[in-house]
C-alpha cells in the first residue's frame, strides 16, 4: 500500500469513526420518537451540516468538504446503519446540491448551494409526478415565459424534504416546448420554498423514511425570475439523468447501512436473548443468518466503494453503481426480514430498531429506479456488448 493511498484509509477510518459516534449518541436517541412523530430532525440536519457531513463531496468554495465519493458513502452508510430516513435526507439533498454544482452560475451556487452545503437549508429534487415516475420524459409540468419570467403550473409527488421549515431550494423540471422530433423539452428550475404560487400540500404517511419529509407539490402560475433556469434551455431531463448513477450509489450506501445495522443488531440480541435455556446464538439456523448477513454486507461494501472510487477517478461507473444499488438494496431487505424473524415479536414493534429498518428497506427498492429497472438496464448492457 502506498503512502497516499494508506492516508486516504487513514482518513476514511476517521470520518466513519466521527459519523459513527454522531448517529450512536445523537441519532439514536431521538430515532424512535422521529418515526413516530413523522418529523424532520431540524437538530440533527443543522448539527450534520457543522460537522461538515452534509456537504463533503463538494467544492469547499461554495461551503463544501473538497471530500470523496468514498467518504460521503461512508456518511451515509453510518447514518442509515442507525435511521435510513435521516441519511436520506442527506442523500435527497445531495442530487440538488449536486445540479447546482454542475450546473449553476456563480449566483445561483451562491444563493442556493451554499447554505444546503452548510447545513442552513435542505433542498429538494421535483421530479416525479403523479403519472410520471420510472418515465422520467412523461411528465406535464409545464413552464412558460411571460414578461421576462418563468410562470410554473403543475403538480409533483413523492418529493423527499420537501415541506420543511429550512426546505431553501426545489430544482424541478418542467415542459418547456416541443422538440422537432415531437418529444417533449424539459428543462430544469430553482424554485425557492416560499414563493407566491408554488405550495406544499399533502405530507405523505410512508411504510418507511418516516422522519424524511416527503409531500406532494402544487404549482399554480408560480412566477420565478429569468434567472432561475438551471443550465441550458432544453437540457433538463439530460441534467437529471446523469446524477441517476451518483444516486444509485447513495441509495446502495444507505441499503448498505441497514444491512450492516441489521447484522450488529442481531448479533447482540442473539447473545443476551435465551429460549429453551440456551442463548439463541447457539441455534444453527440463526447462526446461517447472520453469516449470510455478514457476507452480503461485505459483498456490498466492495461493490458500492468500488462504483464510488470510479466515480472519484473520473472513470465510467454507471453499470458497477445499477449493480451495487440492486445488490445492496435487495440484500438490505433480506437483512432486514431476517432480524424481524430473530427478534420475534419485539421485532414487530416500532420502538425496536429492526421494525423501523424493515420498512425503510423496502423503500430503497423503489427509489432511483427500482429492481426491475436495475435488471432492464444491466441485460441491456450484457446483451448489446
């Protein structure tokens, strides 16, 4: 091992060492009461940003870390080890600080990436609508120039942190014309919370994510400045998609996360629980359990940390993130069923970590495309090498 590679160990070891004892001693202990409460942990989200996790992997011009990849699936892994739906928050903020970072001007970083990067406020990806969801190009939200603005009619659903009280911005696409082909042009809009037309509406009640604030969104002659177009007329649907892959890892990292948390959870009830006068650590069929467990974790680890140092390198990792989204995601909920199952009843029960994990699992095999669109994809790229 050389010597910088041995100093980006040495320094991974410390972020997740740090991010470790942040969701053990701060995360953990209003877990339970966030997913009862369905409310967003405003605390943990300002306290996230101090330490500098919410912004990591971006430029430290604009209130970022200058960290990798690696690092910020490092975050997120710890953080959904403890609560999925707080590491999602950071996850849903990343895509938009992500948009902004590519895509924006001077002025548009300064006014909305910073404080997203810092912890001020959380930002929100506008996407999916209600007939518009794995077909990203069916959406009807529609934008239309009126006296050098923007005026925004439409509808979004599904829409993580959005409906807070420091939701800043919301980048959505919207229909902005017609291409020569017939397809629709979509381009991308920074919307800020706030502003005259555009309201939140109804909070969605999830099986999983509880504490990540997700509504439905409403637009109704919503007028933004000239200014608030993101990047190229035209160009929105293409902005969006190229963020798919980073998202896929992220989404992996928090399968990942539960996974891990599943295991060790496990593990300890296994030691100190007993049935039949024996400690449930003694019963071989359990004892397969948290060996497949461990195995899919560390099966996943190489696979999320190897799409995730690509990506650091500037080298093709679309097909290595679908696979390690799929694999994680899916092993996530097998982990997830099998530490219900050695909990038993308890296992049932919202006050233990591994029912709230349960339902968080399942939600990670819907998100950034589904299982069946991560299979679509890679068979794609076996059969058309």
């Amino acid at each position: 091992m050389n010597e910088a590679t041995l100093d980006t160990v040495m320094e991974d070891d410390l972020i997740r060492e740090a991010v470790r004892r942040f969701a053990e001693q701060e995360v953990a202990a209003v877990s339970a009461s966030l997913w009862e409460e369905e409310g967003f942990p405003y605390g943990i989200w300002r306290a996230a940003g101090e330490l500098g996790f919410t912004g990591l992997p971006y430029p430290e011009a604009w209130g970022g870390g200058d960290g990798s990849w690696v690092s910020f699936v490092i975050v997120l892994e710890e953080l959904a080890r403890v609560d999925c739906a707080i590491a999602n928050s950071l996850m849903a903020n990343s895509t938009v600080a992500s948009l902004l970072n590519q895509y924006g001007t001077p002025e548009q970083k300064n006014a909305f990436l910073t404080p997203i990067l810092g912890g001020e406020q959380v930002g929100a990806i506008g996407l999916s609508e209600p007939d518009a969801g794995s077909d990203a190009a069916n959406i009807s939200t529609r934008a239309r120039q009126h006296e050098g603005r923007w005026i925004i009619d439409g509808a979004k659903t599904f829409i993580s942190n959005s409906g807070t009280d420091v939701t800043g911005p919301v980048v959505i696409a919207a229909v902005t014309g017609q291409r020569p082909d017939g397809r629709k042009e979509i381009s991308n809009f920074i919307v800020p919370a706030g502003t005259p037309g555009f309201s939140c509406g109804r909070k969605l009640t999830k099986i999983g994510w509880r504490a990540s604030s997700t509504c439905e969104l409403s637009f109704a002659d919503c007028a933004i400045p000239a200014a608030n177009l993101l990047g190229e007329r035209g160009a929105g649907l293409r902005q969006t998609l190229a963020q798919i892959s980073t998202g896929r890892i992220l989404i992996g990292a928090l399968g990942l996360g539960i996974l891990q948390g599943s295991l060790d959870r496990s593990i300890a009830y296994m030691k100190e629980r007993k049935a039949f006068g024996r400690p449930l650590a003694d019963f071989q069929a359990l004892q397969f359990k948290v060996a497949d467990m461990a195995t899919h974790a560390h099966a996943a680890r190489l696979m999320l940390y190897d799409a995730a140092r690509r990506k650091d390198a500037g080298q093709p990792f679309a097909t290595q993130a679908s696979m390690a989204k799929l694999f994680a995601t899916e092993k996530a909920m097998d982990a997830a069923h099998q530490a219900v199952q050695i909990h038993g009843g308890y296992g049932v029960i919202s006050e233990y970590p591994v029912a709230r994990a349960f339902g968080d699992a399942k939600v990670l095999e819907i998100v950034e495309g589904t299982s069946e669109i991560q299979r679509m994809i890679l068979a794609r790229e076996l059969l058309n090498a």
